[in-house]
C-alpha cells in the first residue's frame, strides 16, 4: 500500500517541476513562469529536499542533499526519521533511517540503514533516453501542459528575487505527463506496461479536478529557481479518498490497518514538500561509501524489468 501512496505522491512533487504556466492575467507572470521553467530543464543544480507528512498518530520526515545534472544522473543522501504511535498498545517507536541514492544510466540504486545494517534496493532509474525526451522537447511540453494551469500571479518581487504562485489542476497534468511517458523510450513487457498504466490511470482519477498551489522563487538576472514550496495535501487526500471509494464499490480489498491509514491520510494527515536550489559545486562529491556498497544486503532487484524479470530476497524484510 505505500508503495502506491508513494507513488502518488511522487506523481504529485513531479507536476510542477515541470510543468509551464498559462496566465490569464498578469503577462509579465507568465513571463517570468516560462523563462524559470526553460532555465529549470538546462540547469545542473544542487539541491537540498524537505518532505514532511504529519498525522494523529504518526510523523515522518525526509531530508536530503544532492545534485541533478543534465543526463538525469542524480545522486542524493539524506534520512528518513519515523515516530509511530501504537493506540492499542499506547506505545511509541522512533526509528532514523539514513541512505543514499544514485539515479545513473537509468538504474537506480537505494541504500538504506536499519538496525545497523545497510540494505539496498535497485529497481530501473530514469532513462536517459527519457531525459532527453523531456529535455528537448521542453518547449512542446510546456505548450501541451497549458491546459492544466488554472492560474499565474507575480506574488512578490524583490530587486533580485520574483515569486510565483500557481494554480494546477493535478488530474489534467497527469494526462498531459501521460503522453510523455509512453513515447517507447520505457522497455518494458506487455504485463509491465498494463500495470503501468493501470497505476497512471488511477492516479489520474484520484486526482482529476484537485488543485495544486506552488510558490516558485526563481532569480532574476539568471531565471535560475531558488526555491519551490507546495502543500501536498490535496494530493494525499484525493489518492485517499479515490482508494476507500473503490473499496466500497467493492473493487479493492483493504485490512482494517490499511483502511484506518486510508481514513487517516484522507481526514487528519498534513504532507508538506519544500525544496532549495544552488548551483553544483564541482568539488563537492556525492559518493556512496565503499564499506556502504560492500556490507549492503540486497532485498529487492528489479533491474532486469526489461525483460519482465523481477527477484526479490526475504533477507532483511521487516
């Protein structure tokens, strides 16, 4: 089950980060929205990520550090921090989970520390072949993605700094990515593509009609972002609300624990997303360490999912 909300959430932090603005007001906003979004997509970037999801009975929180270059290799290193409240058992559990994480030649790699041990998880990254895609194809994204964006305004403006905030309907950028995604740069079988886009079409009802409100802090001489902060609320809610409907008309089937998260994200819980730009400092190196690479159990291994193979190991399963 998180790996759907998970992925829902993902789907959401990736709607406005690439996503261009229609103003029907204001032109200098649009302006300002079109010259941040094409500087955004040629920009190699350090960056430094805050995600916060807070609930009655549980908080989790990511930070992390990293760098984005043009060929989508990413490479970030952070941790996860989880406090969990048992009601029936009125106990509390904390747990810090470091990791790193390298998106490179379209595999991605996970590496994650629990209970001193380090596991590592590697499913397919972001092609290059995809990247490219996005990348020269900017300009016609951002045409096509138009239809999505509600609404533009020039927030605030300093002598260096201008502030946008933005209006996006979730669903219709879905789609729009949608069109995106299946463009065969994806090699994956026929049964991975059906999952595929069963997961995109279902996020794209959960999300239809959900607005999404992005503050969006971009440099003046450069265009360069400075800083994106949004409330990913609506996003979590809606996934929420499309999962116990489906429930109810009998289409999925929910545990009582999954049913009291589902009833819980849709009611109560908060997920807050923030994050900081600078440029890259050469020097300064994003490496996993070698005794990291060398002691990590491997528990899940999806890289071969081109050929519609996938091996998972029981080690270290919690």
């Amino acid at each position: 089950m998180w790996k759907k909300i998970a992925a829902a959430v993902g789907c959401g932090v990736l709607l406005w980060s690439g996503s261009p603005v229609m103003a029907a007001e204001p032109q200098d906003a649009m302006s300002v929205y079109k010259e941040a979004y094409m500087a955004n997509f040629n920009d190699e970037r350090a960056v430094s990520t805050n995600l916060d999801l807070l609930g009655p009975d549980y908080h989790w929180e990511l930070n992390a550090k990293g760098k984005v270059l043009r060929d989508s290799t990413m490479y970030w290193q952070g941790s996860m921090r989880w406090d969990i409240k048992a009601k029936k058992m009125n106990l509390t559990s904390h747990e810090d989970i470091p990791f790193y994480l390298e998106n490179r030649n379209g595999l991605l790699n996970l590496y994650a520390q629990r209970a001193g041990k380090w596991v590592k998880l590697s499913v397919p990254g972001i092609p290059v072949e995809l990247a490219n895609v996005w990348q020269n194809g900017a300009a016609n994204f951002m045409d096509d993605s138009l239809q999505a964006v509600k609404n533009v305004s020039l927030a605030n403006e300093t002598d260096t700094q201008q502030s946008l905030q933005i209006v996006i309907d979730a669903g219709k950028m879905m789609q729009v990515s949608e069109k995106y995604l299946d463009d065969g740069t994806l090699k994956l079988s026929e049964k991975e593509k059906k999952e595929h886009q069963a997961m995109l079409d279902t996020l794209t009802k959960a999300l239809q009609g959900t607005d999404l409100t992005v503050d969006w802090v971009v440099n003046k001489a450069d265009h360069k972002t400075i800083a994106i902060n949004t409330d990913l609320t609506p996003l979590l809610r809606a996934y929420a609300k499309n999962v116990i409907n489906d429930k109810a008309a009998g289409k999925i089937k929910l545990s009582n624990d999954e049913r009291e998260m589902m009833e819980s994200l849709l009611s109560f819980s908060e997920l807050k997303f923030h994050m900081t730009y600078s440029g890259v400092n050469q020097n300064e190196k994003f490496t996993i360490p070698d005794d990291v690479r060398k002691s990590a159990v491997e528990i899940l291994n999806m890289t071969n999912s081109q050929k519609g193979v996938s091996q998972t190991a029981e080690t270290g399963k919690q």
